[in-house]
C-alpha cells in the first residue's frame, strides 16, 4: 500500500478567525457576527401577505389555483381528520399535528373519518388527481376545509410540507404564536420531476450527534427531500456500531477533524435516525467508503494492513492517501461483516461503498476490489450505490453512481447511461453545500469553486452531462462535506439558501425553472427560518424581506 499523502484538491482552510475578521473589517460587523449573521440581525417578523403565500412555495409546485375569495382559519377547534382503516395517514396526521401545536397551542386531534371529507384538515389516499402518482398530492383549500389527497403516504407528507408553507410563517415557531392562523382559499397539484431528491452530510469528518442528524432530517423535509446520504467512515472516524468489529466506532470513531473527540452512533441510535427519516419520507443511504478513506478502519485494526501495522488515527484533511489491503483475504471478511450488519439496518434500496479517490489503490486492485465488494452488496439484498469512479468496474446496471465531477463530459458515465444505468447528479461545483459562497464565506473549502445561490440553481440536471438525458438520471444530491464544519449552526449557514435550491431543481418541473421567481421565493423562506431558528447565508442575490 502506498502511503504517500497527497493532496488531490487546492484544500484552502484559513482559519475560520482570521476570515471572520477580513470579513468584519469589509463589512463593519464585529468578528463574532459574521458566520451568523442572521442570528444577529433585526428580524423581519412580517409574514407575507396572505394572498402571496400561494406563490411563495419551495419547491414550485407543478400547477398552484389561488381562490382568492376563501380563507381557511385554524382554530382551538380544529380538527385534523385521516383516512378511516389507513394507519399510514394517521401517522402523517400524528406528524402534522405534532408540526402545528407548539406554535399554534392547540390541541389539534387526530381522528379517522369515514367518507367524504369533513370540516377542519382532512388527509385523505383517495381521490387524489391521477397524475400525482407515488410522491404528489393534491390540495385543496375552501373556508371550510382543507383537504390533502394522494395514492401514498409519501404523498401526503408531501401535501403536509406545502400546507405548512401556506400558513403564516410563525408557524414554524418552538413556543405559541398570536396570529391569525390562515390558509389561503386555491387548489394545488403537485408531483415531483425526478425519483431522487436528495442531500449528504459528511459526520465522519466531524461527528454530528442524533439530535443534529433529526434537525437535519426536519430542514431536508420541509422542502420534499426525501434522501438522506448518511457518509459513515472516512480516514478520520468510522461513525456506526459495529458488533463484529467494535473497535471501528469504539477506536475509529474516537477522533475528528482538528483532533477533538468524535463519537460514534449505536445501531440503536441509527436505528432510530432511520425510522425518523423514513416519518418524514426520507430514506437513509448508508456509506462506507472504500477502498479509499479508510484510514479510521486500518487505525482500528493491524489486521487489515499489509504489513500487519495499524497507522495512527488521522486528523487532518488531505485525502487519497489511505487504502484498505486489496490483496488480502481478511479484508472481504471485513467487508462481508460491516455489509451485513449495515444492510440489516438499511431499509432502503442502496448501500453506498463509496470509491472515490483511491489514489493509493492501483487501478487493477481497484477493479479486483471492486469484483469482490459489489457481489457482496448484493448478497445482502441491497444495490451497490457509489462515487462514479466506481463506474470503473462495471457495477451492475441497477446500481446506482453518483457524479461529483466538475466537468459537463464523463465518458464512464456515458458508457453507464447507455447500459441503462441511471445517475444521481452531485455536480461538485454546483451541489457541494461545503464550497464556499464567495471568497468572504467564513467556512467552507473553494476548491471546486465559489458557488453563489444563482449557480447552484441555475444549472439543468435533464440537460447537463453529456450523454445524459432527463430520463437518465434518477436524481440531484447535494452533498455537505464536514472539514471545516463543526456545529449545527454552520450546517445550517452552508446548506441555507443552497439546499432548497438543489431540492427545487430534484422537485419542480424544469418549465418553472426561472431565477427572478425562485429568488422572490427564496426571500419569503427567511421568515420561516426565523421562526425555526435556522441560521442562513444573507446572500446578496436574494431580495430579502426589509432590504427594499
Ligand atoms: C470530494 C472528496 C471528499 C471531500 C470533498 C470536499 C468526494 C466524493 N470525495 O468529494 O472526500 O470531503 O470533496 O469537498
């Protein structure tokens, strides 16, 4: 194994101080101000007029009717009402209840209801227009009812979502509101352009306990996000229990980036990350990466070296320099264990492996490697998911590549796609929550380049790589890579107004696609962020409420 260090990407990480303070001095605010600015700064509690709400919904809905004539209240007496003998609705009515009662303070009652549709917020799998399919909904909104239909669960957490936008911003808030709780009167059809809306966090790099993970999970779902790429281990910490191998997570996972403690989440602990995602239509992809970024996995055990020599733990931030021993059998009884015990937490479709960057694996072990892990993947009931230099060793057509690139050609991609192979699109000078905004942002690495909001909307996924067509490929992901991010707070500052800009071009029809519209939209998202608390970006591009 070579064990050169390299580093494969201009990796620029002033210090996060010393760029606060240019920061402070361009713009006059005190060094402490700057990565949060937002928390600092007057808040703009008006919520949009009622009247706008209807065309201020992230991601653009497919066709939105305003009614302007009615106006749905809701009231100490409202009652939320779910589809009779359909556990499946009483869930997502149990999930908007618990949404709208610590801002509303009202009780909110769930009940089943026979029939048609009754007074109050009916949440109905019938009925629904035909053209939803598996993931849309219709709305409907008169004075006396609003009603949500569609053919599944994950559709009416989708109706759930939109509903949530058309009320008041405050509703968003952790303590009781005094407002006018209104929905404005109109009929909504909606259903989204790919299968794959989908974001990444990186808690292997620094590690973010369950708590983050699920307030992360709650940010994703609010725009219809409904993947979850969890990065699992990389050189510096291995972040999931497994039984088999405990010193991955007990000894891999004991560090992070910069040296501090890491930690690791239990199998429980995942278990429940899981099933809080799959509440809120979001499925969990689990990767382990490899054979590359493995150095938290060989620090935990001398076995799986080639010469038998565990390497310390690593803290730093290069990458490429780490590969788990190709040659060795014990490495695929590795591999078979910690597939095994991820599968059997995985109810999803995908299990990521990862493969990028393995520029300390020769490109014949590579491929050896690969050979062997891919039919292990499949052994254990799920598809092989991986970066696209995994393309290389020709994973079976199902699975499921993810381009991270920064060019608009990849010929291994092509080749994939004309298999009949589907992409997920992680354009890294596009997607990547972790580039910096500009050359002011606090955080963050530049080396695929500034991406300000506008360039990581203004981009077609159905019309961006060469070879790949909107059939082609199954979904957007936007991945937030964790060198330089340490608290909840910066995620939010990184992913907020990126994020919902990604999940627009996963949701919306590209024939709504229009930077003047969505940036207006944007703007009326900030209330909301207020309300929820969520730290964002005042990116220049977006015309903020009270800025003129
Ligand atoms: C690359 C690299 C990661 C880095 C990230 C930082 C991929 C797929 N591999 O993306 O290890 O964390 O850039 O932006």
């Amino acid at each position: 194994m070579a064990s050169t260090r390299r580093m494969t990407h201009q990796r620029s990480r002033p210090t996060r101080v010393l760029a606060a303070v240019l920061l402070a001095a361009v713009t006059g605010l005190a060094p402490g101000v700057v990565a949060t600015a937002s928390a600092a700064e007057p808040t703009p509690t008006t919520a949009a007029p009622q009247e706008n709400r209807m065309r201020d919904v992230v991601p653009a809905p497919v066709a939105a009717t305003p009614d302007p004539k009615a106006t749905f209240r809701l009231t100490r007496s409202t009652r939320i009402h779910t589809q009779a003998g359909a556990p499946a609705a009483a869930e997502v009515g149990a999930y908007l209840a618990g949404l709208l009662r610590p801002a509303t303070g009202f009780d909110l009652p769930v009940t089943p209801v026979h029939g048609r549709p009754t007074g109050g917020i009916n949440l109905l799998l019938t009925g629904a227009d035909a053209r939803v399919g598996q993931e849309g909904y219709q709305l409907d909104v008169t004075d006396r009812a609003v009603v949500i239909r569609a053919n599944t669960r994950a559709g009416l957490v989708n109706g759930v979502q939109t509903l949530r936008q058309l009320l008041p911003a405050q509703v968003g808030s952790a303590t009781p509101q005094r407002v006018d709780w209104t929905v404005p009167g109109g009929h909504v059809v909606d259903w989204p352009r790919f299968a794959e809306r989908g974001a990444m966090l990186d808690v292997a790099r620094h590690f973010f306990p369950v708590a983050d993970v699920k307030r992360y999970i709650d940010e994703l779902a609010l725009y219809k996000i409904n993947t979850l790429h969890l990065h699992l281990a990389d050189d510096q910490g291995w972040r999931i229990e497994i039984t088999s191998w405990p010193r991955l997570a007990s000894y891999g996972g004991s560090t992070q980036v910069g040296g501090g403690t890491g930690g690791y989440y239990t199998q429980e602990q995942y278990r429940d990350i899981v099933a809080y995602a799959q509440a809120r239509n979001i499925t969990i992809i689990p990767e382990i990466d490899m054979p590359g970024h493995t150095n938290a996995a060989l620090a935990s055990y001398p076995e799986l070296n080639c010469d038998g020599v565990a390497p310390p733990l690593y803290t730093g931030t290069e990458v490429g320099f780490s590969s788990l021993c190709v040659p060795l059998e014990r490495t695929y009884e590795f591999v078979d264990d910690v597939v095994r015990e991820v599968a059997a937490l995985t109810p999803g479709r995908y299990l990521h492996i990862g493969g990028d960057e393995a520029h300390s694996t020769e490109e014949a072990d590579y491929r050896a490697f690969m050979a062997r892990v891919l039919p292990i993947v499949t052994k254990y009931g799920k598809v092989p998911a991986g970066w696209h230099e995994f393309l290389k060793a020709t994973p079976p057509t199902e699975s499921r590549p993810q381009y991270w690139g920064t060019a608009t050609v990849d010929q291994e991609v092509a080749e994939a796609v004309a298999r009949g192979t589907k992409v997920v699109l992680s354009p890294a000078n596009k997607t990547y929550l972790d580039m910096k905004y500009d050359e002011n942002t606090p955080l963050g690495l530049k080396w695929a380049g500034y991406i300000e909001v506008r360039d990581a909307y203004d981009w077609n996924p159905g019309d961006y790589l060469d070879g790949v067509a909107e059939e082609d490929v199954l979904g957007v992901e936007a991945p937030l890579w964790s060198e330089t991010l340490t608290t909840m707070d910066e995620i939010e500052f990184m992913a907020f107004p990126r994020l919902p800009a990604i999940a627009e071009l996963g949701w919306s029809a590209a024939a709504s696609h229009d930077w003047t519209d969505f940036a207006r939209r944007l703007a009326a998202q900030a209330p909301r962020w207020q309300a929820m608390g969520i730290n964002y970006y005042r990116s220049p591009q977006v015309p903020w409420p009270g800025q003129g």
